[in-house]
C-alpha cells in the first residue's frame, strides 16, 4: 500500500463516564455496538484493521466490496463494522463471522451481510489528516462518503446536548449502547483515550453456579452467572469478573462450602458432557473461546446457591452482552427468584431512521 497512514494503526478510545458531558465545542454520535475497524484502501487493495491490529479482511468480503465501491481511491477511515437485522444491530449475528474456514465466512456474508459505518477520515490521498481538528475531519468525512452509499453509512452527528440525551434513550432499541464525546478540536490519537462515552449501566441478581480459576495461579477468574427461565431453567447468561487480586483470593474461601463435588444434579451438568467447540449461538460457560482459541474456559461447579447482585450495560439475546462487575452478594434472595423478568429490555427503534440520521 502507499498511504500517508499505513497499518497497523490502533483507534483512539474513548474514557467511560456516567453523566453526558456539556463542554463546549463537542460533537456527539451514537455508540455503534459491533467491531472497531479502521479501513485502508488503496485502489483494489482493501484492508480491514482491527482494535488489536490484526486485520479482520478475510472475514468481510462483503464490506470490502463496499468500500471498493463506496470509498475514495486512496484513503484510511475508522469506523465500525456492524450487522443490520431489520430494526437493530444484531451483536451475535457478527459473532459468528469470526470463522476459520472460508466457506462458511462466504456464506455467512450472504445470510448476514455486515455493513459499515464510518465516523472519522485519517487520510485522503496523499494526505495524513491524523493532527487536523476532529471537527475538520468529520466534516471532509461527509464530502467524500455521501448519501446513499449502500452498506457504508456515515454516522449520525450533533453538537446539540438534547439530542445526544434523546439519543442515549432511544437508540438502545435499536442495538446501539449509548453515546461518544468528542471535542471540536481533537487531533487523531491512536490508543489514547480522549473522547467519552455514556453508556447505559443497570443492575440484576443472579446466581452463581460456577467459576473459573484466574490464569495467574489459583485463585477465582470470573463467576458463572444464571437466571431461570419461564420453564424453572437455569440458563447461562455470563460471567462477573474484574477483582481485585486480593478479593480473588477471598473468593476462593467464600465459595468453597458450595463447591459441587460432582456434576450429577448439577444444572448445567450437560453441558459439562458437551461438544463445547461448537461455537453455537447459545454459548456454554466451557465452549471454545471466538477470540482466543487457546484460552482455558473449563469451569468449576458450585451448587446454585448463592445470589449476586451485578452491573451491567445491556443484554445481547439472552446474555449479558459484555461482562458484569460484581456489586455484592445477595443472601436475602432466593435463588429461584432470580428470572428474567427483573431485566430491562429497551423499546424498540428502527435502525433505518438511525443510519439515516
């Protein structure tokens, strides 16, 4: 490639914040939920870079096609890769698409096309606009990406507060978890965390039916987290982590009186027996990790005694879409009254009016 920006290149990021910022001179746009992606084209050369630098062209034939059809000639743009599924963003639909083998990435691509959605312009030619103002940035953006350009969008933006709050409301519905900041003035800064984001926080009790060891030696990684369903199931719905070292180590005294010494009874018993590489859309507390196939997700049984309280930002089907942050231990609850009917789902919005926004 013969850029002014060349891969890799790590996106900037954005420090979490729990009340919408109102400085002056800053822009707003939706929190697109799917894949960090900065685009590098060069005429037929397309390459799809990822948040850890490892390129994730192969994966989206489709969007290569798109910015081949839809991008300047020579250019670099950050973005995100998404999946559309009627009136929302479907997060574990572009899950899936993290395969190995090419032919189900090409038939993937056609039952769940991906599309992007742009929202800053790193280079234009020969030009490196990495230290020109966001506010600059966004604006050229807009030139050269227009309306109509098929599955590359261009984000939504304001500079009015009241809209971003209206947005931060609305647009959950729609798959999108919450808000950006970013200043009029801001440069591009890879890997630093200048902007600001909002996103939604709530808070559920669950049971904790299991744990994983920490990879630094023996002490608790994360807790396997359930909640009953309307047929008295208790379904897996992800994991709290995020300890403190020093709390690990208490964990492990706190949850030996419930460990299970066998799985016979245990709720998640068959999972246990399971073909767990299946990568199934209902994902087991041991299946192989997408991201790290080498990663150890073997689990340790508790009897589903203990309830837990934990923050969370949104659901993703019937999971918690990343993972929870444990608050305290529940033993007023019982465990049977831990269902899903405690969980926020957010109204439904149309996903069309957002990309058009």
């Amino acid at each position: 490639m013969d850029l002014p920006v060349l891969p890799p290149v790590k996106p900037m990021l954005a420090k979490a914040v729990t009340t919408m910022p109102t400085a002056e001179g800053l822009y707003y746009e939706p929190k697109w939920d799917g894949f960090r992606c900065i685009v590098f084209r060069d005429g037929d050369e397309v390459e799809l870079g990822s948040r850890n630098e490892r390129p994730m062209t192969r994966y989206f034939p489709e969007v290569v096609a798109a910015v081949q059809a839809a991008l300047p000639e020579r250019c670099v743009v950050d973005g995100e890769v998404v999946v559309p599924r009627g009136d929302r963003l479907d997060f574990e639909a572009l899950l899936q698409r993290i395969h190995p083998a090419k032919s189900r990435v090409d038939l993937l691509a056609q039952e769940t096309p991906a599309s992007l959605v742009a929202f800053d312009l790193l280079a234009i030619g020969d030009e490196s606009l990495m230290e020109v103002p966001f506010a600059q940035r966004q604006a050229r953006l807009r030139e050269v990406v227009g309306a109509g350009s098929g599955s590359v969008h261009v984000t939504a933006i304001t500079q009015d507060v009241a809209t971003a709050q209206r947005w931060f409301a609305e647009f959950e519905g729609a798959g999108l978890d919450g808000v950006v900041a970013k200043p009029a003035d801001l440069p591009y800064a890879p890997d630093q965390r200048l902007m600001t984001k909002v996103k939604h926080v709530r808070t559920a009790d669950c049971v904790v039916a299991g744990f994983r060891w920490h990879k630094s030696g023996p002490v608790v990684g994360s807790l396997l987290l359930g909640l009953f369903d309307d047929g008295g199931t208790l379904q897996f719905i992800g994991v709290a982590a995020s300890f403190p070292m020093a709390r690990r180590a208490e964990l492990v005294e706190e949850l030996a009186p419930h460990r299970a010494e066998v799985l016979d009874g245990h709720p998640w018993q068959h999972w246990a027996n399971a073909d767990t590489g299946n990568g199934d859309a209902d994902r087991m507390p041991g299946a192989q990790s997408r991201w790290n196939a080498g990663k150890d997700l073997s689990w340790v049984p508790l009897r589903p005694e203990l309830v837990v309280e934990v923050r969370y930002d949104q659901l993703e089907g019937r999971r918690l879409r990343h993972t929870g942050q444990f608050l305290r231990w529940r033993p007023d609850r019982d465990p049977h009254s831990c269902t899903y009917d405690q969980l926020e789902v957010p109204v439904r919005y149309d996903l069309a009016e957002v990309l058009t926004g």
